[in-house]
C-alpha cells in the first residue's frame, strides 16, 4: 500500500514522498538472490574448466585395443605313456605329466593309441579321482624325444622352446632313481600334498596279508630288477637284495 504525506517545505512548496518500505527490501532481496546466482554459476564454469584441464583424456578406440591384455591361446602337453604297465607307474606317469605341464604353462593331455590306454584310464581314475581331471584328449600332436630312458632325468625347462600347440613327450614311466643335477629325484617334487589329496581310502582291509605286531615286522620289497637291465645301471645280484632287506628290517625293528 503506498501512502502519500504532504509535507510543507521553506520555499513554500509541497514535495510529495512515497513510502514503500515492503517494496524496497523485496527488491533488495531479489536483487540480492541473482547476484548468488551468478556468482554460483561463475564458480561452477571455473571448476569445470579446471577439471578439463587436469583430467587425463579419455582413451581413444586405439589406445584401448592397444592397452588391453591379450590371452594366449591354449597350448598342450602329452606323453608316450607306458599303458600296458601297472598301476605304480600310472601313477609316476600322469603326476610327472601333470608337474611337467604346469612348468611349462600347458594343459596336460592325454593321447589315447590302443585299448591299453582305456584300461590305464580307468584304473587310475579308479585310485585316485581327480588326477585326471586336469587332462585334456588332444586331436593332433607333435612327437618330441624327451625322457627316452627309464630312471634317467630329463629337464622339463628345455621343452620351454617349442612354440607348438601340441607336444608329445616320447618318454616312459618317469621314476629318477639318481642324479646330480636337481636336488630331487622326482619330476613332481611340489605336488606331493595336492597328489596325496586326490587318493581314495580303500574300503578293502587286505585280511589276508600279514600284519606287524610288537613281536612281528612285516617289510615288503618291490625289487624292479629287469628294469634297470634295459637302462644300462648296474643289477644288483640275489646276495644284494637278501643284504638289503636284512638291513631295513633292523632299522624297522
């Protein structure tokens, strides 16, 4: 409401005033209001400009593709495995197979050639499931010599070279019975506790096998003779073997 005063002066003149006090401050106070705005608005353009400058660019189509890891294609490993031997060297075979892959960063495979190789699937997978679950039937395969002589160690690390996708070790049964150049004689050294932990407890109790007591030893020996005729080491005689036994028995005792 705007209220009108007069108000007389010196000169004799009337000079009208007009009295908006609620007008005023409402002007004052948008005023006010779009000066903030525009200085929020200023600080929102700096900070965005800031920000484009010290930001790192956006990777371009290129540098993406350039970045990005590429996978390698799978590669392979199989061996000329001892089929028509018995379980023991099943065994030695694929765990030496399996440690050999993993040096070499392949999948181990396994090549099936006869019916031999069937029953040697079976059976393994009948003692120790789990083993075989890290083996891959490959479709083609490339022949490498390697470990040709049983009991004989044969570096892994010198297949590292072939780039095939496909190797197949011509090697037998894998048991190292001695060798200066590696402080174990086993091709799986580390596998032990992964190895042990895929064998199944047997539920037969063998009730017909004779069993140690406080008074009795019970020590059985595997004496693989005609092994070493073939592999050129030195076959020990039946003194030797009677000797040896005598002597684990004592220690047994």
């Amino acid at each position: 409401m705007i209220v009108t005063q007069a108000i007389p002066v010196n000169n004799g003149r009337f000079h009208c005033l007009k009295y908006n006090c609620k007008r005023l401050t409402k002007s004052f106070k948008i005023c006010f209001l779009l000066l903030l705005i525009y200085l929020v608005l200023l600080l929102i353009t700096e900070k965005i400009n800031l920000t484009a400058i010290t930001s790192p660019a956006l990777p371009t189509t290129t540098s993406m593709v350039t970045t990005k890891k590429v996978k390698k294609p799978n590669k392979y490993v199989s061996s000329n495995l001892a089929a028509s031997s018995r379980l023991g060297n099943h065994l030695f075979e694929l765990s030496a197979l399996l440690a050999i892959a993993r040096k070499l960063e392949r999948i181990p495979t396994f090549f099936i050639i006869d019916h031999h190789y069937d029953q040697m699937l079976k059976d393994t997978d009948f003692v120790i499931p789990g083993l075989l679950d890290h083996f891959l039937v490959p479709v083609s395969i490339t022949p490498t010599d390697f470990q040709l002589k049983c009991c004989m160690w044969d570096d892994p690390d010198r297949l590292k070279n072939i780039t095939d996708e496909y190797i197949h070790i011509r090697g037998t049964h894998y048991q190292v019975t001695r060798t200066s150049e590696v402080p174990s004689w086993k091709f799986f050294p580390r596998l032990r506790n992964e190895l042990m932990g895929y064998l199944k407890t047997t539920k037969n109790k063998f009730p017909n096998l004779p069993k140690s007591s406080s008074s009795t030893f019970v020590t059985c020996v595997h004496i693989r003779r005609t092994d070493f005729v073939g592999s050129g080491f030195h076959v020990p005689d039946e003194k030797f073997i009677l000797s040896a036994m005598q002597f684990v028995e004592q220690k047994g005792s």
